[in-house]
C-alpha cells in the first residue's frame, strides 16, 4: 500500500519537488523548500499520507528510544549528517515546535533505517576508519512497510526496540556511556607520567582516586586515607591494568598512566562506536569460535558455554589480519607450510642474502610451483644477485618442529587465505600486545583446542594426536565450525568496562577530506 502511494506521489511531483503537502498543512514554512527540510520528502510524505496526516511520534517513550538511537551515531562521530539533525530535532523538541518535530524526527528516522539497511554491505569499512559517505540510498521497500505497518498498528515502541535498543549488550554499552557523561564536567586532572612502585609516596591521590574510579573501580576507604601506595591499592590498580590489556603488575609506569589519562571524550565516542559495531557481530553461540583482534583473544563457544579460551597472536600493522565470517572444515596434523610469495619476497630472500644457510635451518625447500613441486638445489642460487620480485620459484616449509604452523593447523577455506594455527614461537604470548603474524592466526594451546574440538565433534581425542602422524593428516570436521574475526576495541563485563589500544587505527575518526576524494 504504502509503495504504490509512494509511486503515486513521485509520478506526480515535480522535479525539485519544492513545494508538498506539509506546506500545504502549514507544518513547514513555505518559504523552506521542502529538499532543504528532508533527506527522503517522497517517503516522508507518502508515510504521513498513509497515517491520514496523524502526527507519529505521540509517545514520550517513542521519542526518547528514539533519540537514544540517534544519540549513539552521534557520538561515535561516523557522520556529520546524523550531528547537524541530531541537534536540529533536540532544538525542535526544546522549543516545542511539535509538528516540525513529528516531521523530523519521522524523516531522520528514515535515513537512520537506511544507514542501518546499508551496514552489512558496508560492514568492514563504515565502522571502521571510512565513516559514512556524504549520501546513501534510499531504504529499502520493505523496511519501509514494517515502519509504515508498525505506525498504522501502534506498535512503533517495539518496533523501536526492534533495532536493538533493548539488547542486554547494546543496554550495558548505553549505561557506561550514561556514566562516562555525568563525569565530564567533573574537570579532573591528569595524573603525573612517573613510576610508581608499593611502598613508594602516593603522588596527586585524589587525582588516582578519581580517575579509577572513571574506569568503575571502587577504592575501599582505608585506602583513600593512605598517603603510600600500598598492596591493597596495587590490587585495585591491577584490576585496572587488565581492563585495559596491559600488563597487570601494578607497577603505575608510562602506559598505565596514559590509560588512566586517556579523554573521557574519547572513552564515550569508542563505547558508542563499538555499540555501533555490535551489530554486526553473532549473536548465536550454538557453536561458534569467536576471534577478537584487539584483544588477542579466541573463544570458543558452544552450547552457548565457552568451552575453550586462549591468547592469540594476528597481524602485524603492515599485513593486518582481515575481518572474515569463516567456517573451519578440518583439522590438519603436521602441517607444511606453502610459504606466501609475500613473506618469500620481503622476508625470506633478504634473509638468504646474508645466510645462505636459513633455508636447511628452518626445514624450507625450493620448488618450481605448487602445481609442480619438484625440488630445487637452493645451495646452487646465487642469493646475492636474486631479484625478490622476479624470483620464478616457491617454498615450502617441511612439517616439524620448525615449522611455523606447528603441528596443528585449523583450517578455514577462504580467498584470503587466513586460518588459525599452531607456533613454535611460544614466548610471544607472553607479550602484552600481540601483533605479530603475517595475518594468520596463531592460538596459544593449540593442542587443547584440537581436543576442545574433537570433543564438541564426537572425536576419540587419540584420534587427534599429531604423534605418528603424517605430513598433513587432514580430519574433516563432522560440522563446520562458523569463525568469526571482529574488532572490539572496548566492552562492558560486569559493570566494568574494558578498553583496548586500536592496534590498527579502525576507531580513528573518519578523515572528511579523504571520504569526499573517496565519492569523486
């Protein structure tokens, strides 16, 4: 109905489409062209016509769910359209302009249900550095009937919850940032960079106090009358250290004093921006293996328990590991490595220009292709005088104790050729930041999650042991597993919230000089 009213309107009107039925209504000044008034006048109009000309947004509890969406668009600072209307509906409600309000609140309403249609396309680039262009489409046809059905059916409140308003994540992400913005006029100052050690005097106390208490940790009062820095407080200092994934030694050195000093601005737009994100990311936990980057961590969920957790290593800045939705098929034991032209180019033919004897350390072979992988007397090339680029042959990595897969690779077909696998490397977990792959996925207890696994698949754990095994054993699940790399650069546990450092600047504020050479 709505959509052969909406064809009916545009048949008819004209080509700037200057003048409308709300001029007509008196609901907007006719010296305003309505284009300059509305992003969407045709939709906007057609919903209104399909209401009788009745106002929508009657409901206290519609306006505020509403505004509490917009809000965090706001304040994730993804696009300057959502800021200037934001401020221009607040204006419009302030200064009881109830009709103006109604109008656009209902057409802001509409690009939001578009931004919103348009995120799963644009998953891996809006929310994460680009921010959103300075025009997008249209909502689709049939978001436009659910709205225009939940108006004609009074049910706008739940259609409104709808949109995530009323998840528990989105709830917890909402009340932090309710408490981050009740602190910002509290003008507190930042703490002094100097190591502070137990036993050590107590610099700027009530600086520290309140700058804790910031992060929601709660400094017991017979601490607060302490004027050393004693074990009790280090406890709450730890805590604090690991909401922000640094080493929890209590030692208050540069990087923690940085955290406690990071703008409380800036902690809301993160919040509100991975609130944002959430969106995107599964909800089932039936059975899934969650990867998220920033904090170098896997879980792996099923029956909705978490049923193995581990420290991860991903990319390093220049080979981040990309944002996938993989499924793993197999288990692959003692693994060969087909080594990637990339790492051979800018890794190892350097290497063997200076030690020609890396190859034999490290069990690589040379081979004329993958499709031909007959054998090439490395000892015999002249690394000094290869050419990286032009280098017509390719490595391979035998399986053992050096290989860089280890002896379990997990794998997970996909174009861009990230899986996640065993190391030999084991002291970089030890690392506070773990930003060291070529893109893969290095899991620390590898082993374990084989056996977590074969276990959730109905395996005999001998059946998986690497021992005895050949090269690339490969074990086919009995079900895919989904895999999911996200980004989540803070969260909400407890009441506490955890930040992490933006490993590869994704929260950075989308640059709008470069967005608009960007739609040229």
């Amino acid at each position: 109905m709505l959509w052969s009213i909406l064809v009916a309107c545009c048949t008819f009107s004209t080509p700037t489409y200057s003048q409308s039925m709300f001029h007509t209504l008196g609901w907007v000044n006719s010296s305003v062209p309505i284009e300059q008034a509305f992003r969407y006048p045709h939709l906007t109009e057609a919903l209104y016509r399909s209401n009788r000309h009745q106002l929508i947004w009657l409901q206290s509890q519609d306006r505020q769910l509403f505004e509490n969406l917009i809000e965090n668009v706001v304040l994730a600072d993804i696009s300057p359209f959502f800021n200037q209307r934001f401020q221009h509906l607040q204006h419009l409600r302030i200064t009881e302009q109830h009709y103006q309000y109604d109008l656009a609140a209902t057409d802001l309403l509409l690009a939001f249900l578009s931004y919103r249609a348009l995120l799963k396309e644009n998953k891996y680039t809006w929310l994460y550095g680009d921010g959103l262009p300075d025009n997008w489409a249209e909502p689709p046809p049939d978001v436009v009937e659910r709205l225009q059905l939940s108006v004609a059916n009074g049910t706008l409140t739940p259609y409104l919850e709808g949109m995530g308003v009323a998840l528990s994540v989105y709830q917890e992400y909402q009340y932090s940032i309710q408490m981050l913005k009740s602190k910002l006029r509290d003008d507190i100052a930042p703490y002094p960079e100097q190591l502070v050690r137990v036993g050590d005097t107590l610099p700027d106390r009530q600086v520290l106090f309140s700058r804790l208490a910031m992060a929601g940790l709660v400094v017991p009062d017979p601490i607060l009358q302490q004027t050393w820095y004693g074990k009790e407080l280090r406890g709450v200092v730890k805590r604090f250290q690991r909401q922000h994934g640094l080493k929890a030694d209590g030692v208050i050195g540069p990087d923690t004093a940085k955290w406690l000093n990071y703008p409380i601005e800036e902690r809301i737009r993160r919040l509100a921006l991975n609130a944002e994100r959430s969106h995107l990311w599964p909800v089932q936990r039936k059975a899934l293996v969650l990867v998220n980057l920033p904090s170098f961590e896997l879980h792996y969920y099923f029956n909705n328990k978490v049923v193995f957790s581990s420290k991860v290593i991903v990319g390093k800045q220049q080979r981040k590991t990309p944002l996938l939705e993989i499924k793993m098929d197999s288990l692959v034991l003692n693994p060969t490595w087909n080594v990637p032209p990339k790492i051979m180019r800018e890794d190892i033919i350097p290497i063997l220009r200076y030690n020609p004897g890396y190859l034999n350390k490290k069990g690589i072979q040379v081979i004329k292709g993958w499709g031909n992988p007959v054998i090439i007397d490395h000892g015999a090339i002249q690394w000094r005088k290869v050419n990286a680029k032009k280098f017509p042959f390719r490595m391979r990595q035998l399986s053992g104790q050096a290989n860089a897969l280890g002896v379990y690779k997990f794998n997970t077909p996909n174009q861009r050729a990230i899986y996640l696998h065993d190391t030999p490397a084991k002291y970089l977990f030890d690392k506070s930041s773990r930003a060291f792959s070529s893109g893969c996925i290095r899991v620390q207890h590898a082993d374990k999650f084989a056996h977590s696994i074969s276990k959730t698949q109905g395996f005999k754990k001998r059946n998986i042991s690497p021992q005895g095994q050949q090269s690339n054993a490969r074990i086919p699940l009995k079900r895919r597993l989904p895999v999911h790399l996200i980004y989540k650069t803070s969260w909400v546990e407890s009441g506490r919230v955890f930040f992490r450092e933006d490993v590869y600047g994704y929260d950075a504020k989308a640059n709008r000089a470069d967005l608009a050479l960007k739609q040229k």
